[in-house]
C-alpha cells in the first residue's frame, strides 16, 4: 500500500531510513555482527572477490568495491553479469564470487551462477527475496531486508545494498569503527534531509525542458553519478549521462549545450577542487551546474547540502537528492512514475 504517498517510488525513497535502521538489527547485536561463520572464512581465505551484477545492484556493487577494498585491502572486481556470463575474464583460482540482485530472479546472473557452479567457485547472493533462485542456488545467501519494492527504479534496495556490504566488509576487517553509530548517524542524516525536499522539486521544475542531463563525480561519487543517471533517464526519458568528472572533456564534453544541466556529486575532500574544475569547464560551455555536496565541503552558491556522515557511507546519503530528482522530473513530465515505459520489475530474460 502507497499510504500517504502518491507513488510507490516516493513510499520507498522515505522508506530508506528506516531499511539501513531494519538491515541494522538483522545483522548488528551488541556491536558484535551476526554472519555465518563459515562464509566469513571462505571470504577471508579467497585472494580476490569477484561482484557480478546489473544495473542498480551494479552500481551498488561499485561502491562495495571501494568499500570492501578499503576496509579489508582485497582485491575487488566489478562484473556486468550479461557479459561476465558470455565474455569471461581471466578468473583467479581462489576467487569468490558475490552476485548482488534486489530480485534475485535476474536471467543474466541465474547465468553466472549456473556457470559458476560448474566450476565450484563459492557463490554469496545478496539480495531483498530470501526465498528466490539466486538465493536458493547460490552456496550463502544474505538478505537485506528491504521489504518489498514496487516501484520498477530500485531505491531503498540500493542503499540497503550498500549496507550490507558495508556491514560484510565490516566483519571481515579489523578496523576500529563504531559500526552501530556511523549506520545510525547515517539513518538520521537520511531523515533530516527527507524532511523537505520542496527546494529539489523547485529545481527540477526551473529545468526541466532539457534533453539531456549529466552527473559527474569522481571515486564513489562516479559511482553514485551512473547510478543517479540511470534513475533520472529510467523514468523521466531524459537523456542522462552519469561520467566521470575528469573524463567529460576527453570527448564527452561536446555534448553540453547552453542550459544542458551538469550535476555534480562532490562527497571527499580529496576531489571537492578538481570536481568543481570539471564543472566550471562546462559552465563555460554553457551548462547549468548543480551540486550535490555535504556540510563540510560546501560552497557559496551550492545547491544541496547533506549532513556529514563517515566517508564509506556518502553513497547512501547523496543518492537522495538524485532520487528525488528523478522521481520530480517523471512527475513534472506526467510519465507513470512506478511503471516506465519498455521495462520490467524483474528482467528474466537474457
Ligand atoms: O533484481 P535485480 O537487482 O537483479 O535487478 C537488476 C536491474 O534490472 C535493476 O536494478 C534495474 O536496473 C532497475 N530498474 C534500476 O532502477
């Protein structure tokens, strides 16, 4: 049920708080975390981890990448599951393997694992269906408990993914974090900036006669701008583009015309300058610059500002206001938000 909202994509983005608050007592007693033993000692024990997956669980698994590689220092690669499946790389010997699907029906990964299987490799799927095929034939399973999810673009699924992964690489590492805090600061940040997004919908609606639209980002913000791009073309036929900010003008750049919008994603320090170089060369040609940035790291004349939380968790909290933006942008162009055009919930086929 929608409740009090009109869509089931805006119930979800909502939701969010309260799902990393759900993953959180699923996984987290007492600061000590509750994960099969064993999956933890096959993980630990592999020498390189291989995240196979599509789409939003993709760049879900992106984010792991940096996150896992940051906190356990292993080795991580990213996989399109449609052409893992076809196109193989060279895999090493005592790889382990994630397959990250919010269904956990997805065709092109039911591939994977298939093929994976055959050859012994030890599987993990993280997913939102406990009871679906991946789940079932995959040798771990973990759950991210995030309730169903209606809408056809993947939101609270997302971030729940990002979690889980967070909470994964967590138990594996020996770094001193205050896990329960951070996730919760995280939770809280969420809420405060859910609590009006009335300034976002007034920017969609300032821009919204444009035909295309770009993110930019660097690191996990590039992450979070293919993600962001994905949402706002899925349902409001926008043409996005989510790139990596220091990439644009080896090419790409060419593409900005007057008024094109350019939103960037700046959630580090170490990148906040350099970012804002990338846009300044496509304002130059013309672009609208939007960014997305925290507390710390804003400017004069910065457009969405979020709180602060710990540097592996941004991604959660800057994927809101592209979320939103999406979801207002379908809105203002009258599309049917939870049911865009030429796409399925669950993509069974390859
Ligand atoms: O169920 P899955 O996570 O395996 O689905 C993967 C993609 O089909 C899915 O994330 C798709 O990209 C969404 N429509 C994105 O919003």
């Amino acid at each position: 049920e929608k409740g009090i909202f009109e869509h089931f994509m805006l119930k979800e983005i909502h939701e969010q708080p309260t799902v990393i608050r759900r993953i959180m007592k699923g996984y987290i007693h007492d600061s000590s975390i509750n994960i099969n033993q064993s999956l933890l000692n096959d993980l630990k024990q592999s020498s390189r981890i291989y995240i196979l997956a599509a789409g939003t669980s993709m760049h879900a698994g992106i984010v792991g990448k940096k996150i896992i590689e940051d906190l356990i220092k292993k080795p991580v690669e990213v996989h399109i599951a449609s052409e893992f499946a076809y196109n193989t790389p060279l895999i090493d010997p005592n790889a382990f393997f994630i397959l990250i699907s919010q269904s956990g029906e997805t065709a092109d990964l039911r591939t994977c694992l298939t093929k994976l299987k055959k050859q012994d490799y030890k599987t993990l799927t993280i997913t939102n269906v406990i009871t679906s095929t991946l789940a079932r034939e995959s040798l771990y399973a973990l759950e991210i408990f995030a309730g169903p999810e209606i809408a056809v673009a993947s939101t609270k699924a997302y971030v729940a993914q990002i979690a889980m992964l967070f909470i994964l690489a967590y138990a594996l590492s020996d770094k001193a974090i205050d896990i329960q805090y951070e996730l919760s600061k995280t939770a809280q940040a969420m809420e405060n900036f859910l609590l009006s997004d009335s300034h976002i919908r007034d920017l969609v609606v300032k821009y919204i006669n444009t035909k295309h639209a770009f993110y930019i980002g660097r690191g996990m913000d590039y992450a979070t701008s293919l993600e962001a791009a994905l949402k706002l073309k899925e349902i409001s036929y926008i043409h996005t583009e989510g790139f990596a900010a220091g990439e644009l003008k080896h090419g790409t750049i060419a593409l900005i015309e007057d008024k094109t919008p350019v939103i960037a994603i700046i959630s580090h320090e170490s990148i906040n300058l350099n970012t804002r170089s990338n846009l300044e060369e496509t304002v130059s040609r013309g672009a609208i610059p939007i960014v997305i940035t925290l507390e710390s790291l804003k400017s004069d004349g910065d457009d969405i500002i979020l709180e602060d939380v710990h540097p592996l968790l941004t991604p959660i909290l800057t994927i809101l206001p592209a979320q939103l933006i999406a979801y207002y942008a379908s809105y203002e162009l009258g599309y049917d938000i939870d049911k865009p055009r030429n796409l399925a919930k669950s993509v069974t086929v390859e």
